[in-house]
C-alpha cells in the first residue's frame, strides 16, 4: 500500500493501492496528521491509517491491522500534495508506535519499547491504551517526548486547499465539509444560514460564499444586527424618508437599497428586533420593502447570508422567517472539534504580518507548551486563539481564556518560568510542560474546565525524569524560576535508536 494523488485533484489524496475509492467525491478516512513539529513545514501533513506498509484490514473495518509509525515511517503528505516526509526527529523513536482500529471511533495505541515518552489526550503512557475520537471531540492527541504531536481523526479526502486563499485554514472534516456546503451554495441565490459559536469565522465564511458567487464584482455589505435600536432598524435596513421621523432632516438609503444586486450578510440575526423581523420576512420572500414614511413598495435584488451564535427555534424568533433564512444550512465546528487544525492556525497567526508585532518563528515554541492549549477546551474558537497567538509574539505570558490559564502554570495559577525569562522564546530552552496525569472526564472540554485547560498544566523533575503519575505542584525556587533539565544533567538526547 502506497499514497497516491486522484488524477482529477491536485490536493492531497492518500488512499490505497489503486484508483481513489471515492471516485472523485468526498470520503472519511481516518488519518494520523502532524498538529506541531520542530519543523513547521511539516505542520499539518497527514497520512492515512491505512496507509503503513505493514498495516492490513480495511480502512473502515472495526479492527483493522496495526498502523507502524516511527522516525522514518510513514510518509506524511502535504495537504497540497507537493510533497512528503517522514517525521525525521531524534526526538522519535526508531522503534515502532503502533496503531489499531478497535471500533468506529476507537482506537488502540501501543507506545514503543524505548525512552521515547508518548501521552495520549495528555495522559503519558507507558502500556497498550485505547482511546476515543468522542473523548476530546473529534481527535486523539498523541504527543511524543514533548516534542511531535499527533492527531488521529478523520478526514475528508480530498483535502481542498482552497479555502485558505479565504482564511479558513485546516484540514479537519468539519472544516472540509462547511468548505464543501460553501463551494455548492456560493453560486445559488439561496439564502445562506451560518450556525457556529462565536469565534468560528462566520464573517470569513460569508465573505468566502460572496468572493464565489456571481455578485463578487459588487461590495459585500455588512449589518451587526444586535446593533439595531429598534427605533431605527427599519429606516437602518429599508430607508427613511425626509421628515419620517425626528431627526430625518434628508432622505435616508437602506442597506437594502444599497445591497441590490450584491449580497448583504446579517450577523447576530437572532437579536433582530422583533418590529423588523415581519418586513425583513416580507422582504426576503417578494424581494420588496417600503421606506419608513413612504407609501410606495420598492424592490430589490438582494443575496441574504445570515450568521448567529444561538438557536433560534423559540418563540422569541419569527419561525417563518427562520425558515426562509435557512435556505442552506451551513455549521461552522468549534474550535474544541477541530484540535487537528490548531497547530496549522497557530503557525499561521505566529507568523502573519501584523502591526507592530514581530514574526515569531514556530520552530522556537516546543511541543511541550503547544500541547495545554491543544487541550484547552477554547471557549473564544478562533478569536480566543488569536489573541494567545499575539500574547506569545510579544513574549507575554498565555492565558488563554477567562479564567487565567496560563501556560506552564499550576491550577493555583503559579507562573511557571524558564531560568532568566518565563516567556515564549527567550534565550534558553524552555522547560518540559506535562499535562495531568489523570484521565480527562467526556464532556470537560466542552465545559472549558481547567482538566483540559493549560491551567492543567504541572511539572515534575525527579532526577531527570518525569513521574506521570503526580500532578507537580512543586514550590518553586526563591526567584520563581525553574530549571531546564539540560542544565541539571537530565536526560535531553533523542530517543532510543
């Protein structure tokens, strides 16, 4: 078995042998894709479990053969295609990792005889154990010597590139499959319904369905309707006359008006005030709308793309209006569901140009910090992640979240710091990060707990090496600091050969 490209796709398709079992259309795959590695390029490569040569059984069987992974195998992929690398770190054993299929969703990992340390969803292992994709949301971390981490999960081959011309970056099957549903609606007239948390990229999404249709040569107009006083969202989205109302000193332009032939895109629309919600009803269904203090009917072309952060199947919302709002459903995932697109995110916000902020260089950010906020629960999605981006280029401490989190903290919020600094890329090595010990519990991560959160996170130094089997809560020196085992003669090479 090998990896191959679909000859109709330039994007990465590893499947087996043979002719692409999807023939073209999108397939869930469960894969092993590269979340954070010394080498940033290898971010976000990834490798089908069935794809090891040692590996038998069916990719979707529910107990397949072993998937063997070491230093030099397998080959990882590029989402692109346009390349391949083994993962090729001292760090990783040559020994094997080997990975079984035990259910739909359930799969076995058995750590190699070796020093290599290996840790599964932030627990370290040192016996065969199984672990659910549902145990975290949607992947299984595997982090090796504090160094590699890896997600299995499962992925929509093929992987679509694409979408990151739009700032929607991953890899991940809820990010492909919103991007598939975006691609089908973008040339429709439909209206276009985004369901997601905050944080999500809703905007993102709307401009991408926009930059896809055929009003792309006009502007997208944008409304934040939960800013509407409800006094003026009607004169705000259809217009005014002169004199309607106080203060109407000269004829007013609605959105409406000023969208006809492009698109307008309706963010909170759960929080339209309810005196619009009929006319705006009205509006979407006839394509006309009445200026406030005007008697005639005007009419207007207008694609609706419409965004919220909540249900909306109460009676506070018009339940006729949400049906026509909801021409195409699109849900944006989590960010909590899609912790095998944080390290391409994280890569990608630590090096884009911002104001006055230096590039920060991911290859200085060890596995070891980067795995707490692969398990932080991110009640902020993508915002929350941006801001923690920024925190660590200014060399600040990360405290993701509202509750203080801090990276390389204890759940009393010490600050854990490296020897003269305590922040993201100073001088010296920074100190190994390990996550507790004890088994997460389903469902903390969705509650944002600090189980999963990098307040989770604690230390432990005995002679070198790590005990997994206490939380470190040890007290610290006089001077706050903690030292690197590198410079108390601990163990620091490469894993076993």
């Amino acid at each position: 078995m090998h990896t191959i490209l679909h000859k109709d796709d330039t994007t990465a398709s590893p499947t087996l042998r043979g002719p692409a079992p999807w023939a073209g259309q999108d397939h869930a795959v469960a894969c092993v894709a590269v979340v954070w590695h010394p080498d940033p390029e290898m971010i976000g490569m990834l490798a089908p479990l069935s794809a090891s040569g040692s590996a038998s059984g069916s990719a979707s069987g529910t107990d397949g053969g072993v998937f063997v992974l070491n230093r030099v195998h397998p080959l990882f992929r590029a989402p692109d295609g346009r390349s391949q690398r083994a993962l090729d770190d001292r760090h990783v054993s040559r020994q094997p990792l080997e990975i079984r299929r035990r259910g739909p969703r359930t799969f076995e990992i058995t750590p190699p005889d070796s020093r290599m340390t290996v840790s599964v969803n932030g627990r370290e292992i040192t016996a065969t154990t199984t672990a659910s994709l549902d145990e975290l949301g949607a992947d299984i971390l595997i982090c090796l010597s504090d160094t590699v981490i890896l997600a299995i999960f499962e992925a929509c081959l093929p992987i679509r590139t694409e979408a990151e011309k739009h700032g929607l970056i991953g890899i991940s099957q809820g990010l492909q499959t919103a991007w598939g549903l975006i691609r089908q609606a973008a040339p429709t007239t439909l209206p276009v319904f985004l369901s997601g948390a905050t944080g999500t990229g809703k905007e993102l999404v709307a401009a991408a369905i926009h930059a896809h249709s055929g009003r792309a040569g006009q502007k997208l107009h944008t409304v934040n309707m939960a800013a509407l006083a409800p006094s003026l969202a009607q004169a705000e989205l259809f217009g005014a006359t002169a004199g309607a109302y106080t203060g109407a000193t000269r004829e007013r332009t609605g959105l409406f008006a000023l969208a006809d032939g492009a698109t307008l895109f309706m963010d909170e629309v759960g929080d339209t005030p309810k005196e619009v919600q009929p006319m705006l009803l009205r509006a979407l269904e006839c394509g006309e709308y009445r200026k406030v203090g005007d008697s005639r009917n005007l009419r207007a072309d207008v694609r609706v793309i419409s965004a919220t952060d909540r249900p909306l199947d109460d009676a506070a919302f018009n339940q006729p209006l949400r049906r026509r709002l909801e021409g195409v459903v699109i849900r944006l995932a989590p960010l909590r569901e899609r912790r095998v697109d944080i390290g391409l995110l994280l890569r990608h916000f630590l090096t884009r140009p911002e104001p006055h902020l230096d590039r920060f260089d991911p290859a200085t950010l060890p596995g070891g910090q980067v795995l707490p906020l692969l398990l932080h629960a991110w009640p902020g999605n993508i915002r929350e992640l941006i801001g923690v981006a920024r925190q660590i280029r200014l060399g600040a401490p990360v405290t993701p979240g509202s509750r203080g989190h801090r990276v390389g903290g204890g759940r009393v919020g010490r600050r854990v710091r490296e020897q003269g600094g305590g922040r993201f890329g100073a001088g010296r090595a920074p100190v190994r990060l390990l996550h507790r010990a004890e088994a997460p519990r389903p469902g903390d991560g969705q509650r944002g707990g600090p189980d999963y959160g990098p307040g989770g996170v604690g230390m432990e130094h005995q002679g070198g090496r790590r005990n997994p089997g206490r939380l470190a809560h040890q007290p610290l020196p006089a001077d706050g600091t903690l030292d690197h085992p590198a410079q108390r003669g601990g163990h620091t090479g490469g894993a076993d050969q």
